[in-house]
C-alpha cells in the first residue's frame, strides 16, 4: 500500500518508473528493472495489441463510459471471455459487471450467492485474500500437506480438510449455520501461493453440487494463463457455479466480472463504475492472444523450469524453506535461522508460508510431510527482496513468502536471467545474514521515496556466482531442504 503525507510518500518498493516495455521496467534514475510482480499484467507492460486497442477506442470517438449499454467494445469482450471459459460453463453463462476491482467481483458473487440460496452464511478458507477484502471470516481449514493443520499431511491431510468442508455443508458444525456458498481460490495468492490439491477441490464440486451450494471460484490472481492452464480450475476438470475474474482480464487497466450459471438466479448488488470500454478494450485483445498463441501451455512449461531451478535452491541456501506454485505463480518461502524465536505455522499469520499438496509432480512441495515448527521468516523474505531489488529484480513479498508473477510472454533468456538473479540475492543474504534483521520481521515497505528513488546498486551489473554452485539440473535436486543445515530445529511434539 502507498501512503502519501504532505512532505513524502511511502511507497512498497524504492522506484520512480517512467518507461515499461514487456518484462522490463525503467526508473527516472535511468536503471532498468526485470518485473516479476506484473501479475496483473498478462502480456507485460505495453504490449503492442493492447496499445493499439486502447488507440483504436480512442480514435474512434466511441463514449469511454457507457455503463447498462450495449456497445461494440463491449460486445467483442464478452463474446471473447465465453470463447474462454471452461466447456461446462461457456454454454450456459452470464456475464455481469461490477466495479472495477477484484473485491468489487467477490462482493457481487457474494450477493448473487445469498440472494439464490437464501442464506447469508459463506464457508471461505484461511489465509484467503478475499475472506478480509469482503469481511468474509475465513475459518476452514485449507489442505495442504506441508504443514498440515491436522498433523497428518498429504492426502489425509486433505481428506479431513475435505470432511471438515462437508460437514459445515451439513451444518454439523455447533453454532455455525448452513452456508449459502463456498469461496475459494484455486491457487492461494496472497495466501503464499499455495496450489489446491485437484483431487481435493473435486471432491469439494462433488459435495458442494450434491447439497446445491453454489461453489465460487476466486481466479482473480489465477486466470487468463497464470498457472498454466487459461483458468486454474481446469487443473482439476471442475466446473464452479460462478467465476471471479479481475487483474488480467483488463489487459492491465482495472475490469472485473462475475461469471455464472444462468440458472442461478439472484442479484449482484448494484456497483459504480463498471465496464469501462478502455479496459474492455484491452481485455478483449488480451484474451484473444493469451489464447491464439497459446500462452497457457507456455506458461506451464517455463513454468515448471523455473520451479525445478528454484527448488534446487532449498539444498544450497539454508534461509529457503520451500518452492511452490504453479505455471508462473511462485512463491519461495523463506526460513529464519534457529537462533531466532521458532513460532508453529498458522494459516493467515503475517502471511506466513504453507505448502500444498498437489497431483502433478510438477507442482508438488519440496520438504516433508510432517508439521514442524518454523520461525517468523518475514525479515528474511524482505531482505531478500531488497536483495533481488539492487539486482535489477522486481519481486513481490507477503509475510515469509517471496512472491513472483512474470508476465506470460517472458523468454527462456529472461527466465535464466532472473534466476540467476534471484540465486545470487539469496547467496548473499545467506552470506550476510544481518541484513535480515535490519528491520522489524513485520516491516512491508523498503524505503520512503520523496521524488526519486534513492541511489541502489546498478542492475545492469553482471551477475556472478560460485562457479562450483549450480542453480539445478533436472532430477538432482534432493527431497531433503538443504545439504548443509544450520543446527536441527526443534523436535514439533507428537
């Protein structure tokens, strides 16, 4: 979040851009950045069609708002979006508009969901973004099998997670009513980008169609290719009840739509502002060159590299704890060193790391199964952000987690370029380890800018490393965290 005083503004990151291109972004100090925290972005910054789109609307004399009205614009972006959408939803969907935020989307599937059933109750998962963006309390139980809230791990792990679901569905829980929808996010984003199990949100579509519990599914951080498939639902074959699609689908200006059923009938609430025809615009472009050029199957494939290289990392640096995500939604979760105050794990605890457990091998955690304690990493994780920062990287962060979104066109030149990047800032964490504890673990921004960004290290730097230490090689990264561990932690209780 930006904070602006009357005398300085407080930014998350210390850069003043002026120029963006792709993947790579220009500060006013002349320093040029590559962006992995252009989630919103599918196609990078100005990418030709987009701007082209957005000049056409322009040129055209056309109204730049036309909310409740039909418009060409309009009518190219919808048809686009069905063409999208997964079979068993396409056939039968509407499309309704809100405002132009992601929270605006999740209230208005939210209102549609009541309004149907009747019942206001909503069943959302820990460490949702949407649970605190709307005041949705978020209290079950989300699977996965790193650090599994039931002590299990794996699929039994996600087996009582799934039971626990059912039976707040069957209003089995004590004082909790029957709610009128489920909400979820494929992926976890804000969460510490932790992948649903498949297997386990099958069996929640299972539970939730046989009850007529309309399942939600949040993809505003997920969709349009994000993860490897064009909606991260298609993973697991699914097909929800509603969508919630925001971010990527303006083509980098602010949109956001529900997708539903048609026959589930209810009202979305009213919202300023919705549709606006640049946005659209750009989304309807955006949508159709994600799709004519495949860049979903892109994603998982350099997607899947990138994950192999990073989770090679968990063996050399004894800050990473574990690699997760899934296409090109990473997230690294970072360790604090043993000396420091060991805290268990708890879901939506300042955005603390948890691990899934997944079908593909592709997206499966390094690390054990078992629960375990683990310490605030925070300082950790931004420390190493500053790190990648004076590396001419741009990475995101929440809590313990070291977050990275490239856009969907980035190369196979760019991918190696930013993990030897990333690789060399965790090195020289791990070599000076007191960067970490510069700042309070709880700490979110990195520098207050005035009106410059402040002088940092020059990325255009060539990045070395230890010419003995290799980022992976296919097969060889080890299941075990690191080959020369700090001291043992301790023994979490039986």
């Amino acid at each position: 979040m930006d904070v602006i005083g009357a005398g300085e503004r407080t930014c998350a990151l210390p850069i003043v851009p002026v120029r963006a291109r792709g993947l790579t972004v220009e500060g006013a100090d002349g320093r040029r950045y590559l962006d992995c925290l252009s989630g919103s972005g599918a196609l990078g910054h100005n990418h030709p069609v987009v701007l082209a789109a957005i000049r056409k609307v322009l040129d055209s004399g056309a109204p730049l708002h036309a909310p409740g009205l039909a418009t060409p614009v309009k009518d190219a972006f919808v048809t686009e979006l069905l063409r999208t959408l997964p079979p068993g939803l396409a056939g039968h969907a509407r499309v309704r508009f809100c405002g132009p935020a992601g929270t605006d989307a999740v209230a208005a599937a939210l209102t549609l969901a009541r309004t149907a059933t009747g019942r206001a109750g909503v069943l959302a998962f820990s460490a949702a973004h949407h649970a605190t963006a709307v005041g949705v309390s978020g209290g079950a139980p989300y699977p996965y099998g790193y650090r599994c809230p039931y002590g299990v791990g794996g699929q039994g792990g996600a087996e009582l997670a799934a039971r626990w679901a059912e039976s707040v569905l069957d209003g089995a829980q004590p004082g909790v009513p029957r709610p009128g929808c489920v909400i979820l996010e494929p992926v976890q984003g804000e969460g510490g980008v932790v992948p649903v199990p498949d297997g386990w949100l099958r069996r929640v579509r299972q539970v939730t169609a046989y009850r007529g519990v309309p399942l939600i599914a949040d993809e505003i951080q997920t969709g349009v290719g994000r993860t490897g498939a064009f909606w991260a639902v298609e993973h697991s074959g699914i097909t929800p009840d509603v969508m919630v699609l925001s971010q990527a689908i303006g083509g980098s200006l602010p949109l956001a739509v529900i997708v539903h059923r048609d026959d589930l009938v209810g009202e979305p609430g009213a919202h300023a502002f919705p549709g606006n025809q640049l946005a659209m615009a750009a989304g309807a472009v955006t949508l159709a060159h994600v799709r004519e050029h495949r860049l979903a199957d892109h994603a998982a494939g350099l997607g899947a590299r990138m994950l192999r290289q990073l989770r090679a990392l968990a063996g050399e640096f004894p800050y990473v704890d574990e690699v997760r995500g899934r296409g090109l939604m990473i997230g690294v979760g970072m360790a604090a060193a043993e000396s420091d105050v060991g805290v268990p794990w708890a879901a939506g605890a300042g955005g603390g790391a948890c691990a899934s457990s997944v079908d593909a091998s592709d997206v499966a955690a390094v690390g054990g199964g078992a629960p375990a304690l683990y310490p605030d990493a925070s300082g950790i994780a931004a420390a190493v952000q500053r790190a990648c920062l004076e590396r001419g990287l741009i990475v995101g962060r929440h809590g313990s987690v070291v977050r990275l979104l490239p856009p969907l066109t980035i190369t196979d030149d760019q991918a190696t370029a930013i993990l030897d990047r990333f690789a060399d800032a965790v090195a020289s964490v791990t070599l000076d380890p007191a960067a970490a504890v510069t700042r309070h673990p709880g700490a979110r921004d990195l520098a207050t800018a005035v009106t410059r960004a402040p002088a940092i290290h020059d990325p255009a730097m060539t990045v070395t490393r230890d010419p003995t230490t290799r980022l992976s090689t296919p097969g060889e990264h080890r299941t075990h965290r690191r080959t020369d561990p700090p001291p043992p932690r301790a023994t979490p209780p039986t």
